[in-house]
C-alpha cells in the first residue's frame, strides 16, 4: 500500500469528550483534511469516530482526536485499522 491507498480508521475517544463539542471537532479537523466518516456518542460516554482516507492524513487526524477541543479532556483513544469501504460522501456527526 502506498501514500495514496485509502485506509480506514476506527477510532474511540474516552474522557470527558460529550457536552464539550468534541464531535464538532473532529468534523472540522476531518474536513479540513478532506476525510470521509463519521463522529457520533456511545452511551457508555465515549465518541466513536469513522473515517477514511489515506494513512498520512489518518494519522493527522488521530492527533487531533488525541488532543480535542479546549473543554475535552481525552484519557486514550483506542483505533484500529483497516480497508476503506468507500461508503461515506462526507463527514458528519451520526445520531
């Protein structure tokens, strides 16, 4: 696979990431690196994030996902990779 090969990343952010506009977040930091997927909540309090794109920019974006935004207190973010699907259009939060 080269720099170029589309790659999926799943993501899970655990810590103080609901009510703190950390979804909102990662679709801004997403969109600005051109990546499709998506951000929604879990229940058991923590964010899941889809996304795909080329490795480099994946890992742009997981940084990002590692730090959040001001009010965001990230504890780990657990990730796993795997082959794009190429189902996603954009990015957006999912309900």
């Amino acid at each position: 696979m080269g720099e170029t090969a589309q790659t999926r990343l799943t993501a899970t952010a655990h810590g103080r990431v609901h009510g703190v506009g950390y979804r909102y977040f990662v679709i801004e930091e997403a969109n600005a690196l051109g990546l499709r997927g998506y951000a929604r909540n879990l229940p058991n309090g923590t964010v899941e994030v889809i996304a795909e794109g080329t490795r480099p920019l994946l890992e742009r974006l997981l940084e990002a996902l590692r730090q959040g935004p001001p009010a965001a207190y990230v504890q780990e973010v657990e990730t796993g990779w795997g082959p794009a699907t190429g189902e996603f259009a954009g990015f957006r939060v999912r309900y």
